[in-house]
C-alpha cells in the first residue's frame, strides 16, 4: 500500500478543513440565557397585547408577514399578496408549513385565527382593524376584503398571530382567554405556532423554556439551539447574574448600572431608542373620580387641571436624576422612529409652578385635590421611582397623588376593568406609525378595536374623526398630515402627561452577537453565542 507525499498545501488546506469544522462546531447548538425583569401575561397569542408577551409569542406563532432587519414588511406565513382591489387584497399562503405538532397549515387555521381575535374579550383586535372578512379561495388562498384602503395592513398583520384550528378545538381552546377576569384556559398555558422555537414550558415569575423547531419552514442565520427567559424583578440580582456568567444577554439594565457594564471586559452594551412612550393617564369620562376628595365631579374634564399637571412635572430632573441621561423628554405621544414624530413638536414643557398654580385656582381648586395614582413596579425603567418623583414634584402645587404600585399583571387587570383614576403606563409603536397609538388609546372607546386599550375614557369627536379618516388614506402626504393634526391636538389639549420616550441599553457577553431593536424584541434567529 503506497501513501501519497503530503505536500504543505496539502497540509495547509488539512489543517484550515479541520479548523473550520471546528470553528462551525463551535458556533452551533448554542443556548442563549436572557433576563428582563417582567413576566409575560398568558401564551395565548389574542389575548394580550403586552411587550412582552408578544415577544415571547412571537417566537413560537407566526403572522402572514414580518419584520425584515430594517422593520419593513416580509413575506412570513404568506409568500405573495396581490391588491385585487383598493379593498380586496390576495394572499398566497406559504405551502409545507407544519404546525410544531406536525398538523399542515392550511387556510383554514388563517381563518379560524381571524375569528378568534376578533372576540370582545381579545385585546389583540388593532391588528385585524379594517379587514371585513377574510375569505378561503382554497387550501392556500386568502382574500381580506378590506372596509376600506388600509395603508398599514402589512403592518398590522405581523401581530395577527396564526394558531391551530384542530388543536385549538382539540384541546377546548376556540375562544381568546379572559385575561381580565383571570380565566386559565389551556391556550394561555400552553402554544402551539408553527414559528422557529417551540415553547416548551412556563414556570410563573421563574422561567420560559424553548427550544428550536428543527422542522421550521426558513433557516435562521443565528445559532441558538433552546432559550431560557428569566424574569428576574430585583435590579441587583440581573445585574449579578449577568456579571457572574449565568446569564449572556439582559435587556432590562437598570440607568445607574449602565456606566459599569460598559466599563467591563466581559461584556458589551449596544445602546439603542426604543419606540416606547411613558407617560401618565387621566380618566377624563367619569363624572366623580374614584378615590378621590372631590365629590359630584371629575377635576380631568377640565384642560386647565390636566395642563396644570403637565406644567408641575420636571421631566429635564427625572431624565437627569432618575434615567441617568437614558431618556428622551417627550411633549407628543409616540417617540422618534415612528412615522409621525417630527422634532418640531416634541419640545416638552418647561416646568412652570406658578401657572400650575394659577390654573388649579381658576379650575376651582386652588388647594389642590386628592386623587389615587396606580403604578406598574416591574415593567418600564424606573417605573415605580418615576411615580414617586412625580409625586413630589405635584405636590408642590398641591396635587395630591396616592400612590399604590403593583406588578404589572395585576396593574393591567386594573387597567382592563376601567378601574382607575389615574396611572402611568408605557406605550410602544408595534406598527412604526402614529396611528397605532391614536386609535388605540386616544381614539374614544369602542366594542371593537377604535379605543381598545383606551382606560381613560379620553373622548374627542375631532380626534375620532381625524383616526377614522387617516385609516384609509393611501396619499402619504394627506396621511402625514392627518397624524400630525391629531397628535398636536393630543399634546394641546393636554389629553395626556408624557413623561419621555424609552433608551433601552442591552447588555451581553462579549461572544454574543445580535442587533439591536427599537421595539426592544431580541430576534434569537439572528443572534450567534461564539
């Protein structure tokens, strides 16, 4: 037997063969470890529209299109759409498909998904507003026929989850949980999507396990092989674990941490605007407030108390004090990034005390008034700190505010039921577009989706009817312009008190690769643990 002379090229391309098999060996079948510091609400994918959660959700179910690395709209459950019509649209639906239990997806789990969403109790229905039916052309053919044109279908379709028909009616799970009034049902405990990871446990407040869909439809360009998110509420406690190795990403970093994460060889921080809004709400459609001294009426109804609460808050401190600098003062209700803001009419108050005063006298309250203050503790950066110092800050004109935090679970339910005077909350744009957030919770209440998540009773006919007519405007122009009447009209008639919009720093072992996002959502397909 004779053996061939191995010449040095050989043995160069020998040796860079088996490097790089070694080097792919290294970059596969990685878990990610990922901390923030709340909880989702349910796993059922209409029940909630929670960050959070549709974050979670999203990596198991799947939407007729999604969100490219640039948040433009992509081919996803669907391949193609073709507009028939200005209010007829066809979708070709992706064939092969296989739900995580092996079931085909099919057109009739797209039209079951529609009719489930659009249950009362859903809190998911803005993502199928404007669309009237959705009809099955065949087993991989759907039309939407549309109310009218609707410029932001595409958008609004990457949140219109696809569940399974027979696994859903399997496993009694046809109708949205009731996230309100504390239902369990066995689609908020259990999912079933046909997405890249497969959700296979929940353990309340502990963690969220998944693992990767071998079988999935498209090949993801990261490497993670199973995720375990863990909500983890204590600031000190994420920051330690993620400092001790037993965590590679965290994505809820506490402001005054932030400076000592980047100074660590370990890791890396990648700074990054979120498209999020906090702000405060007053309920301004009760005729008495709940809880408060003021009896027989609602002080909110009248734009000299709700400008007088604007004036009193020092958002420059709470950026400066609180925030760390991690914060943008916000005037308007959605946050750079968005299609709407423009800086012109982001130029947030300057506190002025005296005519806080001044307008609380001439509303008839010239020694303020009582008033409850609900606060999430577990959600949005410093969220329960914010309150406090705004608490403060209206006492100095003689507001009053009691204030009662709780986790955002319990804060959302309370939300739900109506049962608050007054409360801050945290809103991002999942759309990118002003829109989502004027017909969400500015819009007047509705039963349908014009006023979903619209908890306090703000109401305005001119406002109503600039939303209605911007949902089916398709001349940008036109459009841009009925956004921007309507979010200075929010801002000038101060509907609400915004506080900032959201700087969201990430903080990750420095052998993670992932980019970051403006709705503050980690893609696991495009992140690499080296």
């Amino acid at each position: 037997m004779k053996f061939k002379p191995v010449t040095a090229h050989a043995l160069l391309l020998s040796v860079a063969a088996l490097c790089g098999g070694f080097s792919s060996q290294l970059v596969q079948a990685s878990p990610l470890r990922w901390a923030a510091q709340n909880d989702i609400q349910t796993l059922d994918p209409h029940a909630q529209n929670h960050a959070t959660t549709n974050t979670i959700a999203g990596f198991a179910y799947e939407g007729l299109t999604r969100y490219s690395d640039k948040f433009q709209p992509e081919p996803a459950l669907a391949t193609k759409w073709t507009q028939v019509s200005p209010t007829q649209v066809r979708f070709e639906l992706r064939r092969g498909v296989k739900f995580h239990d092996g079931t085909p997806f099919t057109a009739d789990d797209v039209l079951f998904s529609f009719s489930r969403i659009r249950q009362p109790q859903a809190n998911l229905q803005i993502f199928v507003s404007g669309i009237k039916e959705i009809k099955k052309i065949d087993d991989y053919t759907v039309d939407l026929l549309l109310d009218g044109p609707n410029p932001i279908l595409l958008r609004n379709l990457v949140f219109f989850r696809i569940m399974s028909k027979s696994w859903a009616e399997k496993n009694k799970a046809i109708n949205t949980q009731d996230y309100k009034a504390k239902e369990d049902t066995y689609a908020s405990r259990n999912a079933m999507g046909t997405g890249p990871y497969k959700i296979t446990g929940w353990q309340p407040d502990q963690k969220i396990s998944l693992v990767a869909n071998k079988d999935w439809w498209d090949k993801p360009s990261g490497n993670i092989s199973e995720i375990s998110y863990l909500p983890i509420k204590s600031d000190a406690t994420r920051v330690a674990a993620l400092l001790s190795g037993d965590l590679d990403l965290l994505t809820d970093l506490p402001t005054q941490d932030v400076a000592k994460l980047k100074a660590d060889p370990k890791l890396k921080v990648l700074d990054g605007n979120e498209n999020r809004t906090i702000f405060i709400a007053m309920d301004e459609g009760s005729e008495e407030l709940k809880g408060s001294n003021v009896k027989g009426k609602n002080p909110f109804k009248d734009k000299r108390v709700r400008e007088a609460l604007n004036l009193a808050i020092d958002r420059e401190a709470i950026k400066r004090s609180l925030m760390r600098g991690l914060s943008m003062p916000a005037a308007i209700m959605v946050a750079p990034g968005v299609n709407g803001h423009t800086a012109d009419i982001d130029q947030p108050l300057k506190v002025d005390l005296d005519k806080a005063k001044k307008l609380l006298a001439e509303a008839g309250y010239p020694s303020g008034f009582e008033v409850p203050l609900n606060c999430p503790n577990d959600r949005y950066v410093n969220d329960e700190e914010i309150c406090q110092a705004v608490v403060a800050m209206w006492s100095k004109v003689g507001i009053k505010a009691k204030l009662s935090t709780s986790p955002m679970s319990q804060h959302s339910q309370l939300l739900q039921r109506m049962d608050s005077p007054l409360y801050l909350y945290g809103w991002g744009v999942n759309t990118f577009d002003a829109q989502y957030t004027l017909q969400d919770i500015v819009h007047t209440k509705t039963s349908g989706a014009d006023g979903k998540g619209n908890y306090a009773r703000v109401s305005d006919a001119k406002l109503d009817a600039l939303v209605q007519a911007m949902k089916v405007e398709s001349d940008q122009t036109k459009r841009n312009a009925m956004i921007r009447e309507a979010l200075l009209r929010v801002r000038d008639e101060y509907l609400f008190i915004p506080i900032h919009h959201q700087v969201r720093p990430w903080a990750m072992r420095s052998n993670v690769d992932t980019p970051h996002r403006a709705d503050d959502r980690p893609e696991p397909r495009w992140t690499t643990i080296r």
